[in-house]
C-alpha cells in the first residue's frame, strides 16, 4: 500500500545552511521504546559529508549538519512544528540579567565525549571562542590563502596568526560577547555578557553548529597526550589571550575536522550526540552507530543509520523500489513524482520546503579578470537574462502544479507575514520576465570587454544541470558568455575567491531566528560568500541584532529586501518543492522545514516489524 500526502503551509525560516536538498513538515510522533540491537536502516542524501565542523565557511552545509546533528549534541533543537526545545538532559541556560545582557550554561554533570571525557566549560569555551572571533589576530585577511579548486586553506596559511573561520562579526551572535567569559567554580558553567542586546541569544548553542571536542582539539594543535592536560592547557590559552597556543588551535578547529573518508585517527570522530560515525567511504556512504556514552534523553532506537550519497534523485527511487534504501529525499522532479507513484509499499510526504533557489553574483574576486559583477550596469543587465519563470514552469510546475511559484524576496518566504508588501516595494519585478533587449542595453554601456560569467553549481543534480543549461541560453541572446564552473565539491568551493563568477544554490532556513539569515548578507558573515557590502544594509542588520518588537523587525527586514533588490544582489527563484518518501520497513519518518530536515528526530526511527533487515 502507498500513502501520499501533501503539505504546502510555510513559516518564516531563520538561518541558513548551503543545501542540496529539501524539507516538509508533520507532527512529533517519536517515542522512546529503546534501542533495539543488531536494527540497521539506510537512508539516502545528495550530496557527500565533508567536515564534522559546520561552524565553518567551508563546512557550512546541509550535508554536513545533517550528521553532525546526530553526533554532536547541543542546549536546544527545533522540532517539526517548528519550535525550539531545550535539550535540558544536555544542560541548561539562563538569563541572568537583561540589562547588561548575560546569559549562562551550564552542562550536566553526568554528560561525556563518546570517549568518556565529560563536557564541561573547555567546550563552551572553546565554542565561544571560535564563534565570537574575539581573540583573532586583528586585521587578517584569509583570501590569499584559500585554495580555489577546493575552498580550503592552503599549507601557506600563516602558522602565527589567530583565525577562527566562524564568520563571527562584532555586530551579531557571540560576536557581542567581545569580554572573555567568567567559569564556575566547578568547572561545568560559563557566564557570558553581551555588549548589548541580542535578540536571538538562545541560538547561539543550539544544536545545529554545535560544540566540538576541546580536548582533541588541543591534544591535536598543542601535542598534548592527556585529556585532562589538554582541556587545561586550551582553557589558559583562551583566559590569558595566549596568541601563541591559539594560533594553533584555530588552525585545527579550521580544518581538522574535515574529512572525506574515515580518518585514520579515531580520536576525530569523537561524538557528543546519539549517534558516532563508525565508517565512512569516500563519496559512497557514512555509517553512524548508537553512541554508548550518551545519556542524554534522544537516545537512539536503531543502532545503525547508514547514510548513503546519491545525488541522482531517480536513482535514489530506483534504491528505495530495489529496497536499497528506506527513506530518500531527493530533489523533487516531474520524473521523480512519478517514479514514485509506481512504487508500491511506501509513504510519500510532498509541499514546499524551507529551501529556495537563487543565482548569486560575485562582487569581487570572482573569475573573470575584470570582475565583471563589481560593475552595477553588468549585475543588472545579467539579472535581466535568467528565466525565473521559465524555470518555474518546466522545472517546477509540473511537480507540485500551480502552488509553483516565484519566490520574490531574499529575506521572506512566500506566504510568511511582510512578504506581500516587501515585494510590492522591493525591484523584484523587474526580473519577473527576461528583457534582453534591455540587457543588451545595459551590457553596451558598461563597457565590460569580456562577458564571460562562470557558474557554479552542482554538476550531479540534473535540475541544476537544467537550470544552468536556461540560463546559459538566455544569457547568450544578452551578449554574455555563460562558461560552466559546475561540480560536485560545489558546497566547498562557495566563498573561494577567483573560482567563480555567479552560483546557483539552495539556501536551507536552520532556525526561526530573525537575525540568522543576516550573515549571508552582512559584511564579512559567515554566509557572505559573494562579497557583498553595503553600510545601509549591515546598519539595519545592526538594528535587527537587538530589536525585539515583532512589527518593527518586520519594517527593517522589508527595508534590506528593497536595498538588496535595488544592489543588483541576485535572484531568487523559487521555494523548493520537496518529496519524502520511506519504506513501510521504518516509521516516525517526519520531516522539518528546517534543516536538518528529515534527520531531526532520527533518534525516533524504528524498525517495524514487518521489516526484514538488508
């Protein structure tokens, strides 16, 4: 028997994490019947895990959280509804004082590292240090030593400087916390006071983006064979502002954690969460096992999740008929809604996710030797010439039918209150439909000499592959040389300077926060990857960090929408369609909007009993 249900109701999302792929939503079903040993279940993503630190510029991917969600534990998580709920058998936190602001956690005392190690105030610390940037060597500028076919830093990275690649900024998050936190007595709660409001500080340790082990951290950056001595050592070096051991152990927060196989150092898998990861193939799957040091209340029910990669999404049915894999959600095509529907003994979930796609342009560093985006006439002429709608209508429409529409805003969701009004105010109806002749026009008077615009983009996800092959047609006709930068390390090479000219990616909402989305926005944010700037938008972002009315929030975002579209930013496209679809082998399958998506609650699967084990 199939079941097939569809759901098309959106929320306003927060922050954003580079995707590959898209969520639904549902109800929280999970129970906690307990683990049931020798259980194993597959399920399918598209696109490879590469860092087990989200935190950073290159590791901040869907692809990426969606594990690291399960193997890194955190103070709160959203669940489907959405809602954000204290994870309280991790820790808790508390406000303390709202003027100044000041906020602490504190960590269980029985809470361990899958190696025994407990958690305590050296992770926390560790976490602010990393995420608030406060430390770094002033002034530095990474740009020159990132590798462009691959986004990571080069061996020529300087091994004297501090440099933590959170995207911290001084005006947002822990970038408020500027003064080094205060420890308790007892070595579990640190207590932090903002320079001035926040109004998403509950974020700041959730669970997506969470902690990482400062222990192995600095046995790895400071060669120190004891746990203990280690944390010690990493906690002097924060409390005395030591730049000589932070140099180091910013250099492998970085970097150390990224890894596209199993690494040969078992020390680097050490896990927080529910689950550790116990094997991994390059490009082929990760497997993720019961972690038997968690104690928290998200205990996993199956012992063995293995993730499997397969960025083709009909290829992903044909696994989940073949029994392969139980539970896939691929990017939603016309061709995979009705492979589908040809299968029988499975569950399909189908509406519009909390991802959207849009084509960014680079403002500086990009590919071409004359920074072709860095001219406002050539950013506008090159807007002209992709077919939003078109796109909708062949890619889009004939999936979820006349609910496919444009998205027209970099901030709302359709749908979502201020969107109506944002858009009435905003250009974005200028690029409703191509104008060549008026890209021409522009084109003229730029002056550019070469047109030559390389994109990047997944070059194994067919509906990318169609998208370019629209946009790179449409462009021609305008006088544009459209080159193809596409790949399959596409997620690590966004951001890298001189690789690319323009993207085309999905970003996927982690939070309902109202300031999560600004640091693809503001200058030098994490998400910032296309080198934007503005003194007037970062102004409002500032505003928006600590404004707490709900109307007001809503005034400041409708104003940086309208500023973005008039900056000839990019495009959005559309909202994604999205498909979750399992076996009747597994159950408590329910997706997010919000990444990570169908993994939110994987510590909820089950086995059913009329499954037979793979």
């Amino acid at each position: 028997m199939k079941r097939i249900s569809a759901a098309v109701a959106l929320t306003a999302a927060g922050a954003l994490v580079i995707s590959g792929c898209a969520a639904g939503g549902g109800d929280d079903t999970g129970d906690d019947s307990g683990l049931v040993e020798g259980s194993s279940i597959t399920a399918a993503w598209n696109q490879a895990f590469y860092s087990m630190n989200g935190n950073t510029s290159f590791g901040n991917a869907t692809a990426n959280n969606n594990i690291n969600y399960l193997v890194l534990d955190g103070f709160n998580y959203y669940n489907n509804t959405p809602e954000l709920v204290e994870n309280t058998s991790f820790g808790t936190y508390e406000l303390v004082s709202e003027d100044p602001l000041t906020v602490s956690y504190t960590v269980n005392e029985d809470v361990t590292w899958s190696d025994g190690t407990p958690i305590d105030a050296a992770d926390l610390m560790l976490h602010w240090a990393a995420n608030s940037r406060a430390l770094d060597t002033p002034d530095f500028d990474p740009a020159d030593f990132t590798d462009p076919d691959t986004g990571e830093f080069t061996e020529a990275f300087p091994t004297d400087v501090v440099y933590f690649d959170s995207g911290a900024t001084p005006t947002s998050g822990l970038g408020l916390v500027s003064e080094t936190p205060e420890i308790s007595d007892d070595g579990r709660t640190i207590t932090m006071t903002y320079n001035e409001p926040f109004v998403d500080w509950e974020l700041t340790f959730a669970s997506v983006g969470a902690m990482l082990p400062a222990h192995i951290v600095a046995k790895k950056s400071l060669e120190i064979e004891d746990n203990e001595e280690a944390k010690q050592a990493l906690l002097d070096a924060i409390e005395s502002n030591d730049a000589a051991a932070l140099a180091p152990i910013s250099a492998f927060w970085n970097s150390g954690f990224n890894f596209t196989a199993m690494p040969d150092d078992p020390e680097l898998v050490t896990a927080s969460g529910p689950y550790m990861i116990s094997d991994y193939v390059a490009d082929q799957f990760v497997t993720l096992t019961a972690n038997p040091e968690y104690k928290g209340d998200n205990a996993a029910n199956i012992e063995e999740i293995t993730i499997r990669f397969i960025p083709d999404p009909l290829a992903a049915v044909q696994a989940l008929e073949n029994g392969e894999v139980d539970i896939i959600q691929p990017q939603a095509t016309a061709d995979i809604t009705t492979a589908l529907e040809a299968i029988d003994g499975i569950t399909v979930n189908t509406g519009l996710g909390g991802t959207y796609e849009h084509v960014d342009l680079q403002f500086d560093s990009g590919r071409n030797p004359e920074n072709i985006f860095s001219n406002p006439l050539v950013r506008e002429a090159f807007m002209k010439t992709i077919p939003r709608q078109e796109i909708v209508d062949t890619l889009i429409k004939p999936i979820i039918g006349d609910d496919a529409i444009l998205r027209d805003s970099q901030l709302f969701v359709p749908g979502a209150e201020g969107y109506d009004e944002s858009i009435a105010n905003n250009t974005s109806a200028d690029y409703a439909e191509v104008d060549i002749a008026g890209a021409q026009a522009l084109l003229a008077e730029s002056g550019i000499t070469n047109t030559e615009v390389c994109i990047l983009y997944a070059s194994n996800n067919p509906r990318r592959v169609n998208e370019f092959a629209l946009i790179q047609a449409s462009a021609a006709e305008a006088g544009f040389n459209v080159t193809d930068c596409g790949s399959e390390e596409w997620g690590g090479l966004l951001g890298t300077p001189g690789a690319y000219d323009a993207s085309l990616f999905g970003w996927q909402s982690t939070s309902l926060g109202v300031t999560n989305s600004l640091p693809t926005f503001e200058t030098g944010g994490i998400n910032n990857l296309n080198f934007y700037s503005n003194a007037e938008v970062d102004d409002i972002i500032s505003q928006l960090n600590v404004e707490f009315d709900a109307e007001r929030q809503i005034e400041l975002q409708q104003e940086m929408d309208r500023l973005l579209w008039e900056d000839f930013y990019g495009v959005t496209i559309f909202q994604f369609p999205e498909v979750t679809a399992f076996s009747d082998r597994v159950t408590n399958i329910d997706a997010s909007i919000l990444a990570p998506t169908i993994f939110w609650n994987a510590w909820d699967w089950e086995v059913t009993d009329g499954g037979s084990e793979e």
